[in-house]
C-alpha cells in the first residue's frame, strides 16, 4: 500500500511538473509575441527568435529530465509491487498471488 501511495505522489508530481513546463512556455511565447510586435529590423526578429528558441530548449532540458525521472521511478514502483508479492509468496511456500 506504500508503494502505491508513493506512485500516486509521484504521479500528482509529474502533472505538476508538466503543467509548470506547459505554462512556462505558453509564457515565453507570449513574451516573444510581444517583443515582435515591437521590432523594427531583421535583426531584432532574428534576435527574438533566437531567444525564444534558447529558452524554450533549456526549459525542455530541464523539465524534461525532471519527467523522466518522475515517471521512470513511478514505472519501478509498479513493478517492485508484483515482485514484493512474489518474493512473499515464494517464501510461504505458495503460488504467486499476481501475474504468474
């Protein structure tokens, strides 16, 4: 039941963190929208999207990693379960109680 509890955590952080991350760059693309409309040389548009594009590219890094590590230690707290249940079930003597 721990287990479980940490996984539903951990999921509640993972939809945090992608909210804050989709938030984040509906922010910055706003900000940009906003900087073009105020530029008056080819330079300046490029100079925007530049930034646009570096900060969009250091938040997924960010954001990112921080996802991937959610999940993945979400998906090993699925797995860790049946095998617990296994381990138990080998002991006692019995039959595994969940898938096989």
């Amino acid at each position: 039941m721990r287990n479980n509890q940490e996984a539903q955590g951990r999921m509640l952080e993972l939809n945090r963190e992608i909210a804050t991350w989709s938030r984040a760059q509906l922010d910055h693309s706003i900000d940009a929208a906003r900087s073009m409309a105020q530029v008056r040389t080819v330079g300046a548009v490029y100079d925007v999207q530049l930034g646009l594009l570096r900060t969009i590219m250091e938040n997924s890094m960010r954001h990112g990693s921080v996802v991937f590590d959610l999940a993945a230690r979400t998906m090993m707290d699925s797995v860790q379960i049946p095998q617990q249940v296994r381990q138990y079930g080998s002991q006692r003597g019995q039959q595994p109680a969940l898938g096989g």
